[in-house]
C-alpha cells in the first residue's frame, strides 16, 4: 500500500470512529462507544502494517520527542498549580467540589510524572 492511500484510510477510519463515538454519546451507550474505538485501532494496527513507504525518519521521531518533552513541561506544573490552588481556596470545606477536583488533579500529576520518570529510566536502561 502507497503512503498517499493510507493517509486516506486514515482519514475514513478517523470519520468512521468520530460518528460512532459521536452517536454512542448521544445514545448514552458506551459499549458502542468502545466498540468503535477498538474497530478503529484494529484497523489502523492493520492499515499500518501494509504500508511499503517509510513513515518516519530520524528528524520525525526527534521532533516528536522534544514536543512531547516540552507539553509534559508546561502540564504538569500548570495543573500542579491549579490543584493547589483549589485545594488551598477550599481547605475549610474538604467536601466541596473544588477541593476534590484540586486532589484529582493532583493524582493526575503525580500519575503523569510516574510514568514520566518509568518510561525515562526504562529508555535509558536500554539505550533506544
């Protein structure tokens, strides 16, 4: 398979899983919804595999890397941030709305630094 015709199945599997998402959401069904999205991942697992072309190169994989590296940079210490401060706005009352979402986003940033340092060390060890 050509590069150009798989960036065109791409594009149909990615229409084919927004409408099922989109109708299972407004269907209140999530099954459907995950359905969907396992049917589009088996299909681009599959669609990918064919493919003859190279996909991505070193600069590619370079440039994603550093992407990915500056996002987590700017992230975590926003939503760190933002937990603190609605935790500490709220610290009288430990059983209002705000308070709970300031300690979810605070797990949420102590999850995404785990996996952070995991993945560094687990590169690291194996040279890739």
């Amino acid at each position: 398979m050509s590069y150009n015709r798989y960036k065109l199945v791409r594009i149909f599997v990615l229409v084919f899983v927004s409408i099922t998402v989109s109708l299972a959401a407004s269907a209140e069904n999530l099954y459907l919804a995950a359905a969907g999205i396992v049917i589009g991942m088996i299909a681009m697992f599959l669609v990918k595999k064919n493919v003859k072309e190279l996909l991505v190169d070193e600069m590619i994989k370079s440039i994603a890397g550093k992407s990915a590296l500056m996002a987590y940079s700017i992230t975590v210490p926003t939503l760190a941030l933002f937990s603190i401060i609605l935790m500490f706005s709220n610290l009288g009352d430990t059983s209002s709305y705000y308070y709970n979402l300031g300690i979810i986003l605070s797990y949420i940033v102590l999850f995404n630094i785990a996996i952070y340092s995991i993945s560094y060390y687990f590169y690291k060890k194996n040279g890739q």
